[in-house]
C-alpha cells in the first residue's frame, strides 16, 4: 500500500528528530583527579586584586528578569562610586569579593563574575531585553526542539542552559572565572533529595568528589534557573563512591562533626557534606530552582565563607588588612500582593499558589536576613581576633578594628508612591516589557545609593566619591547619613 505524502513526511520529520536526540547528551561533570590545572574555584585559591582591606559580597535574589535588572542597577549604581586604599580611585565594582545569586539573580551575578566592565556595554540590549518567554514557547511548540521529550540524556532545562550559554556564556567553565579571579562567583541551586541550597564552587564539589573546572557556567545558571515542572533537573553525578577518583575530605568536616550542639550550623553543614560523601558510587544530585530552598542567595554565602573564613589558615596574611567587612542582600522580589485583602474570596488558583509560594518566601527570607546580619557580624568579629593574643579564658582577644557592614538592597529604599507601586507592580518572569527594564534598571541604582546602611558603609571609606543623592530616596535615609556620607 502506498504511503500518502503527508505520513511519509511526518515520519521523515519523526526520524529527523529521533536521530538528533541521539546524538544529544548533556555534559557531566567530571570526577576529582590528583593533576587539575589552574587553581582550583575557591574563594581562598582564585587570584585577587582588590584591596586586602575592604572585603565585599553581593547576594542576588531571585524573581526572574525583574530581580536581574535590579541587581544590574545596583551593580551600576556601585560603578558610580569610586574608594582609594592607596593605589588610586577605583569604582567599587572593582573591589567585589564575591557574587552569589540564585534563579533570576543568577543571570547578573554570573554574567558580572564573568564578563567585568565589559557587561555594562551589552547586558540590558543583549539580555536584559531579550525575549527568554519566546525560547521556553519553541522548547515545548516546536517539533525540532522536542529533543527533551524523547531523549533521557537530555532535558528541557539543558535546552534552556544551551540558551543561556548563547547569550552570555559563550562556553566559558568555572574554570574559566579562577583563572580571572575574583569576584568569586557562587550560583546557587537546590538540592531536591536534601532540601538544601547547593552551590556550585569547588569546596561543595569535594562533597561529591568532582571537578568544576570542566562545568559550563551556562549549566549551573540553568540549575538555579530550574523552575519545578516547566523545566527538568539539571542532574550531577556523586563520584564519592567512583575508586578511580580521587576524593578531598574537607579539614573541617570532623571538627564540625563533633560539635555537640545539635542545633549548631556548623554541625548541620558537616552532616551535610557527610550525606554526600557517604553516598554509594551510582548516585546523583538533582538540582533545581534556587529559590525553593533560599530566594535570597544569602544562605548559599553563608555556606560559602563558613569554612573559609574559620579556617586559621585561610589567607592569614590578606585577612590580618581586612577593616570593613560588607555584606549586601540585593533583594529585587515583588512585594506582596496587598490587594488580596479588599476581595471577599479567591477565586484564581494562580493567585492563590502566588500568595502561598510567596508568603513562605517572605517569612523564611526574613529569617535569613536576620542570620546573615549575624554572619556579617560574627565574620568581622573573627577577622579582628585572628592571630590575636589569647585572654584569660582561652579565647583571643580583638587586635584590631574590623567594622561590620550589612545592607539590605530593595525598592523599600525608594520613597512611596505611583513610580514605586508600578515598580512594585511588574511581574516576575523571564521576559518583561522594556520599559519595565529601564525603570527596574534605575531604580537599583537609585536604592543602593539611598539605602541607609549603604550610606553608612560609604561614609567610612577613604577617598569616596559619591554621586549626588537620588530624589526617589524614601524618608528613612536620614540627613545625618547623608552629611557624612558626603563628607
């Protein structure tokens, strides 16, 4: 019987497809080898060249393109500001330790870890302003995107990371970044079997006895990006249990282990690291978005200097300069939906799941705003004591003055009314309006220059320059604060 025209092109068209999935496979990450060359993604291993006594780290929440046109404001906002430690004015953008971002916040933090001044040129025309909503449509309506729905090797999310690498990534691999140095660059994602934040640097990648100097940047945002249900995991093998890799213990895993405070976080982060190296040889780590576990990317900063900055052997030297420790939360969410109350019921179930994701959100980041104002404490209090003459209880005593410094970074700093309530009105998503992201874009600016703890930070600094204040400043930025910051 003879085939009709259009069945023997929809079976070419299948085959043309089928053979194409085959040929698909996303890139695994590697096990540990003894021979890595380069140095190895970690914040005490990568090359620096900002200034040892100022030491600053930006956190990147989540909430799609509007958080990441925020942050980008913020981080032009910073560009602004010129310090000088005695080598001549530098924007402060050159004085960024560390940069972690999670979903949304991700694309900025990693593109800036990335690409450096060169981002300011490009980012908003060529990213920013990018249709990404256009890209998820083809994934799914297109046939010659189906890859994902027929190959196990291949998933929605590794279609997406294929994206990302295209518009800003270029194939580059964190080990890449240590060659750069810093900002040292923590994406943060979520474990689905151990709800937990996991950050992609070398120090969690001992965990699973793996080599992130081969892992495209562009997979990593992809995991942080990896909204449940719309887009698949993205999926890491464990090689704890692989004979030929060779596995790197962390020094503090025992230490922390024995800690006999059961509610200590030092104790939870070892038994953490354990539940991965403990892990048999066909295992996996299943990653998606990171704003289920932390919508903040501060959680995934405090892992990240928990062991590096108690460790006594940490850059003892570098750390004996540090004078001001900064920490900023740069918080470009949506606020909540206040209008919920002037309605007799609900009757929209996307409502409904907006108003519980993002209560839980809410509630559980002001909890993690309340412990990294801790952490930022705790670290400049440890900075000041190390190598430090020891008291009469055994402790050692502060030998030096290291100031603490935590900001939080949102449209709260901008004074209220109409401007600030259409801002507070634009959707999360990956595609907004471009109007949406010139006003996004300038009110980050605009905060990080009003916020009050930011004016402080700015006051303490040698040689600052600053640009004039902002009109959108709310009332909180007190007159005080400005005349020193000014000073």
């Amino acid at each position: 019987m003879r085939m009709s025209r259009p069945s023997a092109i929809v079976l070419a068209l299948a085959a043309v497809i089928l053979s194409a999935c085959t040929s698909l496979r996303a890139q695994q990450n590697l096990p540990l080898k003894p021979a890595t060359e380069g140095p190895a993604y970690r914040i005490t291993t990568i090359p620096d060249e900002t200034s040892p006594e100022l030491f600053v780290a930006l956190a990147f929440s989540g909430g799609g393109k509007r958080s990441s046109a925020f942050g980008y404001g913020v981080l032009t906002g910073l560009r602004e500001i010129t310090v000088n430690y005695g080598s001549g004015p530098r924007p402060l953008t050159a004085e960024i330790d560390v940069v972690t971002g999670v979903s949304g916040g991700s694309f900025t933090a990693s593109a800036f870890a990335l690409q450096r001044d060169a981002l300011f040129d490009t980012y908003v025309d060529g990213f920013l302003k990018f249709d990404l909503n256009a890209e998820i449509f083809g994934i799914y309506l297109l046939p010659w995107h189906w890859d994902w729905a027929l190959n196990p090797n291949w998933g929605s999310n590794d279609e997406m990371a294929r994206v990302y690498d295209d518009l800003l990534f270029k194939g580059k691999t964190f080990g890449d970044l240590a060659r750069l140095g810093r900002p040292f660059l923590g994406v943060q994602a979520t474990d689905f079997a151990n709800e937990t934040p996991f950050i992609f640097s070398q120090d969690t990648f001992d965990w699973i006895c793996s080599d992130i100097s081969s892992m495209p940047i562009a997979r990593a945002v992809a995991a942080s990006n990896g909204f449940p249900i719309l887009f698949s995991p993205i999926s890491l093998r464990n090689h704890a249990g692989n004979p030929d890799a060779t596995c790197r213990r962390p020094h503090w895993v025992d230490e922390y282990a024995d800690i006999e405070d059961e509610l200590s976080r030092r104790r939870h982060l070892a038994q953490l690291a354990q539940n991965y190296m403990t892990q048999r040889e066909s295992s996996y780590v299943h990653l998606l978005d990171g704003g289920v576990s932390d919508n903040l990317a501060l959680r995934g900063l405090v892992q990240l200097m928990a062991p590096a900055t108690e460790n006594a052997s940490a850059e003892p030297e570098r750390l004996k300069r540090v004078r001001h420790v900064l920490i900023v939360s740069v918080d470009g969410q949506a606020e909540p939906d206040r209008k919920l109350s002037e309605v007799p019921y609900l009757d929209s179930i996307f409502r409904i799941l907006g108003a519980v994701t993002s209560t839980a959100i809410d509630r559980y980041g002001f909890e993690t705003l309340i412990h990294a104002r801790e952490m930022t404490d705790r670290l400049a209090s440890g900075i000041a004591r190390r190598d430090c003459p020891m008291g009469s209880n055994g402790e050692p005593l502060p030998c030096r003055s290291v100031t603490p410094h935590f900001a939080h970074v949102s449209l709260r700093d901008l004074a209220d009314g109409e401007a600030r309530a259409r801002l507070a009105a634009i959707p999360t998503g990956l595609t907004i309006s471009d109007p949406d992201v010139d006003a996004l874009v300038a009110a980050g600016r605009d905060a990080v220059l009003c916020d009050s703890e930011m004016r402080t930070f700015f006051a303490s600094q040698p040689g600052i320059v600053l640009p004039p204040l902002p009109a959108t400043c709310r009332a909180k930025t007190t007159s005080a604060s400005i005349r020193a910051a000014r000073k």
